[in-house]
C-alpha cells in the first residue's frame, strides 16, 4: 500500500508534537516536517513554558480542558519515565523513531508543497499571516532573562503573570513583558531595567543574580486558536490542509492536547482518501 504523503509546517512545540503524533498513531502516512527554524531557535525553546492556560473565548470550555489534561498527562508520564533526564529531545527523537523526515526549508506558500504532498499541516504560527493570509494572528512580544540562581528552588509567579521567576537546569528564566501587536526582535535594555526590578520586589535575592542572556520572542495569538481543516485547490488539484496554530502563550500547555485533535483530522482526510489508505 502506497503511503500517504503528509507534510507538517512549523517546528516549535506545536508543529514538533503534531508530527509525532500523526507518525506515531497513522503508520499509513509518511510524515515530513519542514521549517525555516528548528530548536533552538524556536520560540517554544526560549519562553518560559509554565503549564498554565488562558481561556479562548469562542471555543467550548470542555474541549480547551481536554486539551488541557490531554498535555498534562502526556507531560507527566514523561516526567515520571526514566526518560525524564533527557525529555528536552524526546520530541525530535520520538518523531524520528516512528520515521519521520526533518528538513529545514522556508515554505513561501502552500502551493509549492502541493504537487509532493497529499495532505499538509499548517503550524505555522505567526508564519500563517502569510502563508494562508490569516489577518487574525498576531504577534505578542515577550522578553525574557536568564539570570544564574541555584539557589532558587521553586518558582514565584504573580497575580498576573506578567512577572515570573521559574528555576531551570541551567539557570532561573525571569519575566517578562506581554506586548500585543508589537514586532520588535530585539532587546529593550528599559524592558530588561523593568523585569529586574519586578523580580526582584518578588524575589530580593534576584537583585544579586548574574544576567546569563536576555532574549526575545513573538507569541503567535489569535482571539481563538485555530484548530479545522479545510480542502484548498492547489495547482489543479483539491488538497486537505488540517490548521493547528495560534496558541499565544499556552503553546507548551496545549500542544500534546491540539495535536491529537490535528491528528484526528489528519485520521477523517485519510478515511476520505480509501483508495491511498485504508485504517
């Protein structure tokens, strides 16, 4: 049986969980991941990836909690495993296990994967302004520090959540700044001033900590996070494309729940397609 060409666009963690996810449940499917950027330089690698959700507004509550608890049981029993030393690379590795090919490439438009591919996947995130000319996506900008403090052991978060201090491995991640509809890449030395401060009001110790880096990402929101498939005419032919992206700040939080929904979709296209696979 010939397999069924898929292609996932976009390599942070919604792109990364949704190729595994279609590689490991639909072993019909060849799956190829392609992106201009692969971790580190994501920006799923540089936030601080708290595991706590915000409410979408126009989706039913009940489906935003299954995704929800969908992740944090996927996340907790990799914590638990004797994988959890190494779970910062069980993504990629997972994906390449089940047979997966990476390929870094920037995909332009849609059209130029439509004559490799019978079926695409848009986690795109911000990238899905273009690619599928979504005016709804939109940029939120957060900086945040790295700063060395072994000597913190849990994590401080205030009421709003615009200041945090989370302990890493290999250093405390502070913040941080929600700036909506703002491109800007690089650091703002005043954002920098204003999240020491912060952190250091929650946290008084924070005002002696070595600054290790300062980095910026763009979080790419959506009033509703998009998550459907459609059939789109490409170069003469009809081809399903399955949208998983716009998930602003809970993309750690959402992603192993969206993903299996994505591949669920992936699951209804195949089931359409009896003639090139059959489950």
């Amino acid at each position: 049986m010939t397999s069924v060409r898929v292609v996932v666009v976009g390599a942070g963690v919604i792109g990364f969980s949704t190729a595994v996810c279609i590689a490991e449940a639909l072993p019909s499917c060849s799956v190829t991941l392609l992106s201009e950027k692969f971790s580190p330089d994501t920006t799923s690698d540089g936030a601080a990836g708290i595991m706590f959700a915000g409410e979408f507004p126009d989706i039913p509550l009940e489906r935003q909690r299954l995704w929800f608890k969908d992740s944090f049981d996927h996340l907790l029993a990799i914590a638990q495993s004797q994988h959890a030393p190494e779970a910062g690379v069980m993504l990629s590795s997972g994906f390449k296990r089940a047979g997966g090919q990476v390929h870094q490439r920037k995909v332009d438009n849609l059209q130029e994967l439509s004559n490799s591919y019978d079926i695409i996947v848009n986690c795109s995130g911000l990238g899905s302004k273009l690619l599928v000319g979504d005016s709804q996506v939109y940029p939120v900008r957060g900086q945040v520090l790295k700063v060395e403090a072994p000597w913190l052991q849990h994590f401080i978060r205030d009421g709003d959540g615009k200041t945090y201090i989370y302990p890493g491995i290999h250093g405390a991640t502070i913040g941080g700044t929600r700036q909506e509809g703002d491109w800007r890449l690089e650091v703002d030395e005043g954002d920098t001033k204003s999240i020491l401060e912060r952190c250091s009001r929650l946290e008084p110790s924070i005002s002696k900590a070595k600054v290790l880096s300062e980095w910026v990402g763009l979080r790419p929101s959506r009033r509703n996070l998009r998550l459907e498939r459609e059939v789109v005419q490409l170069q003469g032919r009809q081809v399903p494309v399955v949208h998983n992206y716009g998930h602003g700040g809970w993309g750690v939080t959402l992603a192993w729940g969206t993903a299996l929904d994505a591949m669920s979709l992936v699951r209804q296209c195949l089931r359409e397609k009896p003639a090139q696979a059959k489950l």
